[in-house]
C-alpha cells in the first residue's frame, strides 16, 4: 500500500512518459516518489547510454531533490558486480536489497563504489536497495536509495519501495530506450495500421471494424506488441511507437 502523494508521483511519471517527456523528467519525477517511500535515504538514479556512459542523472538528500551538476560523482569507476549487459532475470526490474539478498557486503563500498559516502556525506557503509531497469537483459537505468547502515529499512519502507519499483520500471524503462534512440523494431504493416489507430483513441472492436478483422486479432496483435515494447498501458506503447 502506497500513500496519496507517491502515488501522484507515479502517476506524473507515467503521464510524463506518455508525452515523450525527456529522461531527465522521467528520472526527477521517479526519485521524488522513491523520496517520499523512504524519507529517511538519500536516493540517486541515472540512465545508461548504449556506449555504457551515464546519461541523465537526478537524485534526492532529506527527501529534496539536487541539481544534476551537484551530483557527486564515484572518484575512480564502479565495478560493477553484475554483469549489466545481461542482468539476473530476478534482478530485473524490481526492489533488491544487495546487502540483504547476498549479492556483496558493506564492504563492497569501502572498496569499490565510493559514491554513497559523498551523495550521503558519511563515510560510514550505508544499507541500501536499488532497482536495475532493464530491457532484453541489459539495464538502461538504475536507481538506489542509501540509508544508514545501522539503521537499515523498516518493514513499511521496504513494502512502498517495492510497490512503487513495481510502477514506475516500465515509464523509466521507455524513457531511457528514448534517451538512447533506442525504438521499437520494425513492424509489420498490420501492426503499424493497428497502433496508428491506438494513438488516435480507437477501442479494439473500432479498429476491427475499420480493418476488417477480428477483435480476437487485434487484441492479440495488441498484446504481442505491448510484450514485445515491454509497456504496460496502451500510451506508453504509443509512445514507444512513436519513436
């Protein structure tokens, strides 16, 4: 269960999405509903580029957000326990907790990844969960949230967290394929006459109608496709369409 504010957040996100708003957008806008499920981390997101540079990049400290310029950045490059050209399956697109799931230790921020000390302004090792946005296996955004590392998360933080990874991967996952040109493969002349209908409104047994086919079919075409764009509603696939 969500609260009221994070669940206008997400909402933003997915309407922010459907409008072929920027990453950047897409980032501050899924940070802020990360913030308000767990006020008590620090939270950092950015995406990937297909030459496996940082893209955009926002992040939160005491529940506000921080310019991107004021992002602090890793003083020499992560390496990176998992492979991210083909993430874990379990760990695609969803809440882990690394530390917990026994993935690496605390350690692994002493002497690898030195970012969460300057983002958190404590060298102490922090907790931390994250979620890897992914497509066909590679990952195309990540965000995290560090708190204190004797503190930990409280069961309800780990519950919003998880909901809200839930509903926010697949906007975050579009907006980065859009960041890194990275659209829909090419489609067939069926498929392209059925979406160029879904973006106009039209309901499946409207658009049987114009083509002279099934519904049976359109809808399957239109599951197929939603599959395939990895979209969870009818305009987010308009939006991967559109690209």
């Amino acid at each position: 269960m969500i609260d009221r504010p994070i669940q206008n957040r997400v909402a933003d996100l997915v309407e922010a999405t459907g409008l072929l708003s920027d990453t950047r957008r897409a980032l501050s806008l899924a940070v802020e509903a990360v913030a308000a499920a767990c006020p008590a981390g620090s939270v950092l997101a950015f995406s990937q580029r297909a030459d496996g540079s940082v893209g955009s990049r926002a992040a939160a400290r005491d529940g506000t957000l921080i310019t991107e310029a004021a992002i602090p950045r890793p003083v020499a490059p992560v390496r990176w326990i998992v492979d991210l050209a083909r993430v874990p399956n379990w760990q695609q697109n969803r809440w882990i907790e690394p530390i917990r799931a026994g993935i690496h230790g605390p350690s692994y921020f002493q002497t690898t990844n030195t970012l969460p000390a300057a983002l958190t302004g404590t060298p102490a090792p922090p907790d931390y969960g994250r979620m890897m946005v992914c497509h066909q296996g590679r990952m195309l955004a990540w965000i995290g949230v560090y708190v204190d590392g004797a503190r930990g998360f409280r069961d309800a933080e780990r519950d919003r967290l998880t909901a809200v990874a839930a509903q926010i991967a697949t906007p975050l996952r579009i907006a980065a394929m859009l960041e890194a040109g990275q659209g829909p493969s090419a489609l067939t002349q069926r498929q392209d006459q059925i979406l160029s209908r879904i973006a106009l409104g039209s309901t499946n047994k409207q658009i049987a109608r114009e083509l002279g086919i099934s519904p049976a079919t359109v809808k399957t075409v239109v599951e197929r496709l939603l599959r395939t764009s990895g979209a969870s509603s009818r305009a987010a696939l308009v939006a991967w369409w559109k690209n």
